[in-house]
C-alpha cells in the first residue's frame, strides 16, 4: 500500500503528537513565567489527558488480543488501528522485505472478502485507511464517519482471522512493492546509498536492511511462505486493536467479541528476540550521486530509545537544535551565511533513536565550515544549557504538539496502538510527566553523552564536475559567488 | 500483472510493432541483438567439437552470418507493453457484512462570523475537543493582484515579520512555542500558527503587528527570501513537480493567470525592496479575514475584536472578485509532450483538462468524475491499471477547482517499458466514461464516498477552517457544503457522462516525463497519428 518505508506516520501532523482533550478555557497558564521545577503547559497537558484516561477501556479477548477503546461522543467518526508487532528486524535471512508484502496482502482479499473488496467498501462510505510497516512493528488504520463503525470493525477482523495468499496476488504485490521501491528509494537521489551504509552501521543489531527488502528476496516470494511468515509473527495473543472516536461502548464491546475471537494463532510462534542495540560509534563517509545538484552534509546521532530515562531530554534538545526555522544549527548556520537549506531525514527508530540534520551550502560556503559550526553550535550547548524559561518554552512547543491530536479519533486511536504494541502500556501520560523532569543539568549530560561523541557524517556529493565548481565558488570572492549563485538558482 | 521481465519481453510486444522495414546500421544491430546473441550462442559443448583454425573461421563467419540477418529480420526490441481495452472490475457485495445507519443531514459545524468596521471579517470555529487554538491572518492579495511581489512578500514576513532582524522575529515565535506557516497563491496570502489557549491573544497581536509594519528594509532578507523561493522550486522539480509545472501552463494557456502558477524565477529576481512596499502599501488595503479555529474562549472575544478593528480600512471584497478567466482552447489533435529526463527510473504521466467551471453543479460533477476514475484503493483505474495490469503504484486523479477555473486531472507513475500502455489506459477509461453511464450500485458506492469524506474532513478544528478556507475562496459558505451534499445525494448516474460530453470531448493536455527518445519510439507505436513535442525544461 502507499506509505513510507521508515516509520514516519502517514498522518503528516501527528509525527511526535499526542492527545488530551480540551479543558483551554478552565485552566489557568502564562508561560515565561513558570517556576523552576514546572512549567504550566505540561501541567495543562497532564489535567486534559485525566480526561481521556477516564473513558479508556481495556479488555483481552479470550485469543490473547488486548483491545483498547477511546470512546469520544463528541466526535463525528471512529478510528479503527491495529497494530502487530512484526517489522523489518523480525525477518529472517531470506525474507527481507517479508513484513512490508505481507502488509500489502492483508489489502488483497480473506475467506469472506472478495481481491478488491476492503477497498471499495472503506472508500464507499468515505472512510480512508492505510497501513505501515517499519522495523519494529506494521500497523494497519481505518478511519471514516461513525455511522460506519459496524462495518469497519467487521472488515478489519475478517483479514486478520483469515487472509487468502495465492500465487497471482504475491506476484502482482511483489510488482508493486518494487514500484514503490523504484518510486520512493531509487528514483530519489541519496536515498539507497544512504540509506544503506546507515544501516550497515547497525550491522549486528536487527537494524541492517531496509524495510523495503531485497529485490531478490521479493523475487523468491511464495504465498506458502508468506503464509508462514503470517502464521509466526500475527498473532492476537501479541497485538492491539485499538477503536476510537464516536460508538457505543456495549454494542462494540459485544461486537468485538464476536467478531475479532474468530482470530486465531496456528503453529508455533516466532521467537521474540531481545533487541541487540548497535554500539554507538562514529561514522564519516562519502555518497556521490549523478542526479544531485549540489552538495549536502547529513548529520546522525545515534541517542536513545523513547522509553529510555533520557529521551525526554534528547527530545528537547532536537526541538531546540534541529527541528524547524527556529532551529538553532539552522538559525546559526544562515546568520553566517552558510546555509541555503535545511532538512530532517524521513527516519524514526523509535527502539533505537536517531536525531538527524541535513545542511546544504550556499556556494560561498564549505561543508567543512558547516560541520565546525555544527560541532561548535553542540559545544556551546552542553557549556551554556537553556535556563529554565526557555526550557518552559521548549517543553511548551513539544506539549502543544504532543496533546494536539486529542481531538482526532484516527492520530490518538494511531499513537494508542503503537504505544501498546511497542511498550505494552499507553505512554503519553509518562512522557509528559518525563519533559516535567528536564531540568538544565539534564541538558547537559545529554548533550555531551549523544551530541558530542560517536556522530555520523555523511558527505552527500553530486558529480565530479559539480563538485569542482563548487570547490570554485568556494574560493572566488564572496560577492562573485553569491552573484554566480543567483544566477545558477 | 507482470510476471518476470524475461516474459514480458517475449510475449508481451505491442500488436502495432512488427518487423522494420529497414535494416539498421550496424552500430544499432548490434546493440539490439544483445538479447538474440545470448539466445543463439552455442552451446559449450559444440565449441569443444570445433577443431582447425578454418573451421573455426567458417564457424564464425556461418554465425555472422545469422546475426546479421536476424537483425535485419527482426523488430528492433523497443519494450514495450501491451495495450488493452479499459476493464471494469466487479463491484464486490459482502453478504455477511453489517448494516451502516444512513447519514443524516450534513450538519454544518458551529461558525460565528463578525464584520467589523475596518472592513476585515472574523470567523470562529469553536471546538471544544482541540486543546489549541489556530489564528490565520487570510489577505486576498495572491500573485493575480501582486505578481511575484506577494510570494517574496510572504516570505519575508515568515522570515522576519515586523522585528528588526530574523533571529529577533524567530525568539518571538520560540516564546510562544509555535511555528509560522506561510502560503501564498494565485488569489491569497495565508498566515497561520498554532498555540496553546492562553497565548492565544499573543498570537493575534503578534500577526497584527506583522501585518501592520512588515520590516522591508533589510536587502539580506529579501536576498534570503528570494533564495529560498529558487531553491523549494528547485527541490520540487528535482521530485518530479517540473511536470505539473509544465502540465498547467499547457492546459492553462500563457493567457491563464494559472498558466504558470509556480513563481516565475525571472520576476522573482526582479521584486526590488522598493516594489515591495509598494505592494504592501496596496495589499494592506485588500480584503483581510481573520480566522479563529479550535478551543477559542469567549472571553477574548470581544478583545479579538478590538484588536483587529485596529487594522486600517480594508475593501469588503476581493478584486479579483467576478473576473473571468479564458483557458486554452482544447487541441483537435491529440498532442503528448515529452519531458526529458535522462535516466529516470520511472516515467510520470499527467494527463487532463483545464475547465471554465463557474457553477457549483458543474464543480460537483467534476469532483465526483474524478473520484469514479481515481479514487485511491478504489477507483477505475487504480482497480485497472494498477491491481489488474500492475502498470502503477500511484495512479490516480483529481478535480481541483478554483476561482478563475478548475481541472480534472489523470496521473501517475509507471515502469518505462509501461509509458504507452499506462497512457492508453488512461484515456480508455475517460472515453469509457462519456460513453457508458455508471451502474446504480457504482453510483451508490461514488455516493456514499462523496458524502462520507465530507464528513470525515470536518471532524478537527484545522480540518474544519480548511474547509471553510477552500468553499470561501469560492465565494461559498458553510450552506454550499450543505447543498453540496444534497447534490451528491441524489447525483444521476447520467450525470457524468453528459458532463464528459459537454467538457471533455477535446483533446487532453498530456505530459510525460521520461526519456523522451526511448518513450516517444515506444508512444509512436501506440500512438501513431500523435504529434510530439519535447522540452527539456519547464521555464
């Protein structure tokens, strides 16, 4: 199906968003003036979410599946997200791309539902869905307007009780998921070079190849093996269903029951292997590729998982050096006249952690200036942290997005599901509480620990001829540069 | 569905290719015969037979021999896929499938609206559900009024506003924890941010003072401004958006202000700082709206009010307001522009209509051809192209409609040995379509999505003030959606084909960005009355 092939949300807003319902007008705060251990938009955050939390159900089905429901009677439509916790690291050698097809399967038909039919129901009633598979886990989501809730839970749970594989279906999946690959990876400049040798830097871990997979290994693809794969790694016993939005609590409790045990496991289980975390380590390397027309730097840190004890910070510490036109590297890097764009890369190992910056020059400037400022720019943040006001201001920024999609049966019903399938517990109460916590020192450590040591650097280099051009531009005088740039822009 | 390349290649030809009628040179025999070579080579085991140097030669020369001719004989292999007829696939009825209550009446969301004494409207949307409030400052001073001055404008106020220098302006928006967005378009300006509740009264005054007394004297911002402009067009054409550049100003015509939509490099670089204020001077007097979406408290409202009946006078009603717009003239004769790309993995196909769209019914209509043929998932040519021929994996469609006229729009991407097939296929179906009306079960599925989306795209309060922005543009109000709804409700399956009859009986503009020498040998065995034309870039 359409999606990304790292685990960025199809959902654009919902990136690192989370939900609490709102209370705006009850709730007193100023910010830029908080006390040093809170700061009042966590606060506002943390009452608004006793409001979901005080709707939300939880049962386990008698298969094992754990069922979350997020009932909103204000909402006019309802969510639908189940998510397995299967990815591109529970593949075998042989099967690399496996989680990713099979994810397209499950669109292609079951024992009651027709190659074609899923579609053509979900969009009849206006309803959209998608799915996702990343290294760590695939999930699959449904949204359309409330009065179709029935319907929705029904179709979901017939293909996941029964999916139908044959030959043809594999073939014509396999053919598009190479599509996507030749749509998303190779016809764009960088994006397998890079992708790649990112990833043979976590050879050891379950981290060393793209979720995409293999061609070879897409070519070799059965639906007897699929069926396997099926069989081994979606079970009910290891996934969430999570329903949000506006419905009856008892008609769709009974429903569920009715309809999701039908779901069963069969055969004996793949083994769930404990994650092998890559040591962190430094990485300098050069991609070149034709179809670029200038050069770039990326910048990777390797930091924390999003249930470590320092994620909080690491996530503040990305909100204030990398993320957006407020970013400091990108603010620092255009008031010296260096930068002539800046972007973050479609990445997220939220098991792992990755922060990440791509810097393009402008054509006066080097890639070794912009790596200096970079490193510099880390520097003055561990020896000068943000006081406690700009903290507030941070945490405000992270929360403001966090809670926003409170009000979206789809993004909560989104971010539940992963939560539970990942940690096995609902996280957004815990992670607010976490950004409290932050204090300056915290900054500190932080920033020393995984900003400062074990980075990696890669040189994004277009051809030969444009790199000497560069180089030229580099050395001419400023003003003949940047009178050349505007012409070449 | 594609079974392997080696298939393809042998079975899988075009019916309109067939032996050349001269033979090629021998530099392009041989590069052709690749694949007749490894067909004919002998086998190892005749090699170890071959004895004196003589035979070896007459071998060899026997073996020339048959290459030769079989290069001349056979069809120079251009890959390419078959064409088809366009399919309808089945419409599938799940037996076991539970009831969905009916829809009741589309009922608009909560909406005040203040027309305040300076001329400038608010809108609110309350929602009690969002946890933020979201301020847009709407100018209806678009590229139509203020050429590329209005996108270098914008830019300038997102990367400096009223403060004395961009880092300045960029603690202010960190102090309310928020991000400035910044649109600008043929008919508007759109500055839009997002806070939490009680900074929400900072945002406002905040934008206010933007607008009030934009900082226009710094030439380094401008140069930044202009900067970043070139470069997004850049990093959009290196992801494939020169196509629709080129599509829009085919289908618009260069007497279409839509013609070319994009901003034009050559007047971006000539916006002066003294333009700018001109322009500001006039924009500040165009028609302003604010909108106020989300979890807005009561309270503040009449202080809003005050705040931006501050504004200087603006006119109640947009200039461009009642101008009509003339597209370019359909071809008689079916013409496909190549867009070279050397090298190119896969080749984009856009391929579609510019229409005069002036009232409602007609947008409707368009919007529901649309959704019929490109629905993601479901439509037309998603069930045919893609999961039946696995020609794509992104075909799709579009009607997007606008003041001054809308289009309707066929797209996708495809292998290049696909390009002829994927573009046959294309216009099968919209011939399809103004030939056969729909069946009432597809017409009660088209329905249902139609109105179902609707609903679904008013349940958070940005989604809402999207929609409200979108139907305003129009000149439409929260009742169009409504009426939109009750049209949608009862549209005739007879509906599109007449409407295919009346606005697509020309010859669409189509675009293909490819390599425009292998694809255009391929198009021309489809396609063979076609006229071609090749650009190697969009201006």
């Amino acid at each position: 199906m359409k999606q990304q092939h790292f685990a960025l949300p199809a959902l654009a807003i919902a990136v690192a968003a989370f939900a609490g319902t709102a209370l705006a007008a009850t709730t007193e705060m100023k910010i830029g003036s908080a006390p040093n251990d809170s700061c009042p938009a966590v606060d506002y955050a943390l009452a608004t979410l006793d409001r979901v939390d005080a709707v939300r159900e939880s049962l386990q089905l008698d298969n094992g599946l754990t069922v979350i429901l997020l009932a909103d009677q204000d909402a006019s439509t309802v969510a639908v997200v189940t998510s397995v916790p299967v990815g591109a690291r529970d593949e075998q050698d042989g099967e690399s791309g496996y989680a990713h097809l099979f994810e397209h399967l499950m669109f292609k038909g079951s024992a009651l539902l027709a190659d074609g039919a899923y579609g053509q129901l979900i969009n009849g009633v206006g309803g959209s869905f998608n799915a996702e598979t990343d290294f760590d886990r695939t999930s699959y989501y449904v949204t359309a307007p409330a009065e179709s809730v029935s319907q929705l839970i029904w179709l979901e749970a017939q293909r996941f009780a029964s999916p139908e594989l044959n030959t043809n279906k594999v073939h014509n999946q396999v053919a598009a998921v190479l599509e996507e690959m030749a749509l998303r990876i190779d016809n764009v400049p960088f994006m397998r070079s890079g992708s790649e040798l990112l990833l043979t830097q976590l050879q050891g871990s379950d981290y060393d190849h793209l979720v995409l997979g293999s061609a070879t290994d897409l070519a070799a693809a059965t639906a007897d093996k699929l069926l396997s794969f099926y069989h081994r790694h979606y079970r009910p016993e290891r996934s969430v269903l999570v329903i949000a939005g506006r419905f009856d609590l008892a008609t769709v409790r009974a429903q569920i029951q009715r309809d999701w045990s039908l779901w069963h496991a069969t055969g004996p289980a793949a083994i769930v292997t404990p994650l092998q975390q890559p040591s962190a380590r430094t990485l300098r390397a050069e991609l070149m590729d034709a179809r670029a027309p200038w050069p770039a730097l990326a910048f990777a840190w390797q930091t924390v998982p999003d249930d470590h004890p320092d994620a909080a910070a690491i996530a503040l510490i990305e909100e204030l050096m990398l993320r957006g036109d407020q970013a400091r590297l990108r603010q620092r890097l255009l008031s010296r006249q260096l930068l002539l764009h800046s972007a973050e890369l479609p990445i997220h190992l939220p098991r792992l952690g990755l922060a990440h910056f791509v810097a393009v020059p402008r054509a006066a400037a080097s890639l070794a200036e912009i790596e200096t400022e970079v490193n510099a720019s880390f520097r003055e943040l561990s020896d000068q942290p943000p006081d406690a006001v700009l903290l507030c201001e941070l945490k405000t920024a992270r929360v403001r997005r966090l809670i926003a999609v409170s009000e979206a049966p789809l993004m909560f019903a989104y971010r539940e599901s992963v939560d539970q399938v990942l940690w096995q517990q609902a996280r957004l109460g815990q992670e607010l509480r976490a950004l409290q916590q932050v204090d300056s020192e915290h900054i500190r450590r932080v920033s020393q620990l995984y900003f400062l040591q074990n980075g990696m650097v890669l040189k994004l280099l277009p051809p030969w001829y444009l790199r000497w051009t560069k180089r030229l531009l580099e050395w001419l005088p400023t003003s003949w540069s940047e009178a050349l740039e505007a012409r070449v822009l | 569905m594609i079974a392997n390349k080696t298939q393809l290649r042998a079975t899988s030809l075009s019916p309109n290719l067939g032996p050349s009628k001269d033979c090629l040179s021998w530099e392009r025999a041989c590069s052709r015969m690749v694949p007749i070579l490894r067909a004919s080579s002998l086998p190892q085991e005749t090699l170890t037979r071959i004895g004196s140097p003589i035979a070896i030669l007459k071998h060899l020369t026997f073996l020339l021999f048959i290459i030769v001719l079989a290069a001349c004989s056979h069809q120079p292999t251009i890959l390419a896929t078959a064409t088809e007829p366009a399919q309808l696939l089945p419409l599938h009825v799940v037996a076991d499938l539970p009831l969905m209550t009916a829809y009741p009446a589309l009922s608009p969301p909560e909406l005040h609206q203040h027309q305040l004494a300076n001329g400038a409207t608010l809108t609110l949307i309350p929602s009690t559900r969002a946890p933020y409030v979201q301020v847009q400052l709407i100018v209806d001073a678009g590229r139509l009024l203020f050429g590329a001055n209005a996108d270098v404008l914008a830019e300038i106020l997102r990367l400096t506003g009223d403060a004395e220098t961009p880092a300045a302006w960029q603690q202010r928006w960190r102090e309310l924890a928020a991000t400035l967005t910044v649109r600008s378009g043929p008919h508007r300006l759109i500055f839009s941010a997002e806070v939490l509740p009680n900074n929400a009264k900072q945002l406002l005054n905040t934008l206010r003072d933007m607008w009030q007394n934009p900082n226009l004297d710094s030439a380094n911002v401008l140069a930044q401004a202009q900067r970043n402009l070139r470069v997004q067009q850049h990093e959009q054409d290196l992801l494939g958006g020169d196509y629709g550049r080129l599509w829009q100003q085919l289908a618009y015509g260069p007497a279409h202000p839509y013609g070319s939509n994009a901003v034009n490099r050559v007047a971006l670089q000539a916006v002066t700082l003294s333009s700018l204020r001109q322009s500001w001077q006039q924009t500040a007097t165009e028609k302003q709206q604010w909108l106020i979406a989300g979890a807005v408290p009561n309270e503040q409202i009449a202080s809003w009010r005050t705040t931006i009946a501050h504004v200087p006078g603006t006119t109640p009603v947009a200039r461009w307001r009642g101008q009509q717009a003339v597209v370019a003239s359909a071809s008689t004769r079916m013409t496909i522009h190549l867009l070279h790309a050397e090298s190119a993995v896969q080749v984009n196909v856009m391929l579609g209509f510019a229409l005069p769209l002036q009232d409602w019914s007609a947008r409707w209509t368009c919007a529901a051809i649309a959704d019929l043929l490109g629905m993601s998932f479901s439509g037309r040519l998603f069930a045919d192209l893609r999961e039946r021929r696995g020609l794509s994996y992104d075909v799709g469609g579009h009607c997007s409609v606008a003041p001054l006229a809308s289009e309707l729009l066929l797209s996708g991407s495809t292998r290049p040995e696909h390009g002829a097939a994927f573009i046959h296929g294309l216009l099968a179906h919209l011939r399809l379509l103004s030939v056969h009306a729909a069946t009432e079960p597809e017409m009660q599925r088209l329905r249902g999505a139609l109105r179902g989306q609707t609903r679904v795209q008013l349940e958070t309060a940005r989604q809402r003030s999207r929609q409200f922005n979108a139907v305003e543009l129009l000149g439409g109000d929260w009742r169009t959606l409504v009426e939109q709804d009750e049209f949608w409700q009862q549209l005739p399956a007879q509906a599109l084909p007449d409407f295919a009859r009346q606005w697509l009986q020309g010859e669409p503009v189509i675009v293909v960005r490819g390599d425009a020498g292998e694809l255009e040998q391929q198009l021309r065995l489809v396609f063979p009355d076609a006229q071609y034309i090749r650009h190697d870039e969009v201006p």
